[in-house]
C-alpha cells in the first residue's frame, strides 16, 4: 500500500506541473486574443463613429437641398402648385 502511495506521488507530481504548465500557456494565448479583439473592437467602433458623423453631414435638409439644386437642377415650387391627392381603399366607404 505505501509503495502504491509513492509511485502515485511520484507519477502525480510531474502531470500537475505538467498540467499547470499547459494552463499557464493556454491563459497567455487566451490574454493575447482578448487584446487583440479589443483593439478590433475599439477600431471598429471608431470607424462606427465616423460613419455615424457621415450620416448626419449626408441626411441634413441644407446639403440634400443644396445637392438638388446645384446637382440635380432642381428648385422649390411655390406652394399653390402642389396639388394633394387623396386615394381611398376599394370598398372604403365614401
């Protein structure tokens, strides 16, 4: 029995280094992924950031409006021009 203790011991010992060991590489591998994706992250959410100023220069009324009329040559009508047209669904009623 004391001789089986000491053989398990001495079979035991160097599997818990070698166990260890292999943790302590896997958790650096894992730290040096964690880091790169965080700088991914933070690249992408700068990018995001731009492109979400870019909407906001793109959509506003001043630069779509400027862009018709420069662009597109188009311009305002006067208000008594347009003309409203109202659809009613079939079998609506009247």
């Amino acid at each position: 029995m004391r001789k089986t203790l000491i053989l398990l011991a001495v079979i035991s010992i160097p599997a818990i280094l070698a166990l260890s060991s292999w943790q302590s590489s896997r958790f650096d591998q894992l730290s040096r992924e964690i880091a790169q994706l965080e700088k991914e992250q933070r690249t992408l959410l700068g990018k995001n950031k731009q492109l979400i100023t870019e909407i906001a220069v793109y959509s506003s009324v001043q630069r779509i409006e400027e862009r018709a009329k420069t662009t597109l040559n188009m311009s305002r009508i006067p208000s008594s021009a347009i003309v409203q047209v109202q659809i009613q669904k079939k079998g609506a009623d009247k």
